[in-house]
C-alpha cells in the first residue's frame, strides 16, 4: 500500500471524521485545511488518484466520499500511529529503569567505598 504524505494523510483523517456515513459531503476548505486552496487541490487529487475518496469541487465548497479504501488506509494509519507511541513509551520506560538502577548501583557502591574506609 502506498504511503501519503503527513498533509494528505491528514486530510484523509479529517475527511473520514465529516463524512461518517460513507456518502457524499459538502465540506468547505475553512473545514478541511489550514493550507492553501493549491495544496488542498493537490491532496485531494492524491486521494482520489489513489482511489482513497471520490473528489467533486464547486469553488471553495467540495463535494468528497471516502471510498472504502479510504477507510481501511486512516484505520491503519491510526494503529501504526497508535503501535509508535506505544513503542515510544516502552522504549522511555526501558531508559528510564536503566538509568534508575544504574543510580542505584553507584549510590550502593558510593556507600560502600565510604563504610569500607570508615
């Protein structure tokens, strides 16, 4: 499956949250975007070049459905999405857990040096 860019992917989410009921919308681009009408034409054009969601444009009002396609790409996005956060905080706890036992070891072989000597 082709991967899309972090601007159309999150066209393609933002679409699949208006457009719940699998068929045509009016979505405005104050509703869509942040970015300009060009790369918001362009996105959707990826979209529906890939066959993701159905694209008609009347001005600044477009008409869009997204297909099911579409769909099955934002749900895998959201659990590749949901797998890195998860491997993010195993890895943070990994760091965290070494770095609290490395402590505790210099700590124990710091009062051993000084109990030894004393």
């Amino acid at each position: 499956m082709t991967t899309l860019d972090e601007r159309t992917g999150a066209l393609l989410e933002r679409i699949c949250a208006l457009c719940e009921g699998g068929g045509y919308r009016l979505l405005e681009e104050a509703d869509l975007s942040p970015c300009a009408p060009e790369a918001l034409a362009e996105a959707f054009a990826c979209l529906s070049d890939l066959r993701l969601a159905e694209v008609r444009y009347a001005g600044e009002v477009y008409c869009v459905r997204v297909l099911p396609a579409g769909r099955a790409y934002a749900a895998a996005a959201r659990e590749r999405a949901r797998e890195r956060r998860k491997c993010a905080r195993r890895t943070a706890l990994a760091a965290f857990s070494g770095a609290l036992a490395g402590g505790l070891l210099c700590l124990m072989a710091l009062l051993f040096v000084l109990i030894a000597r004393g």
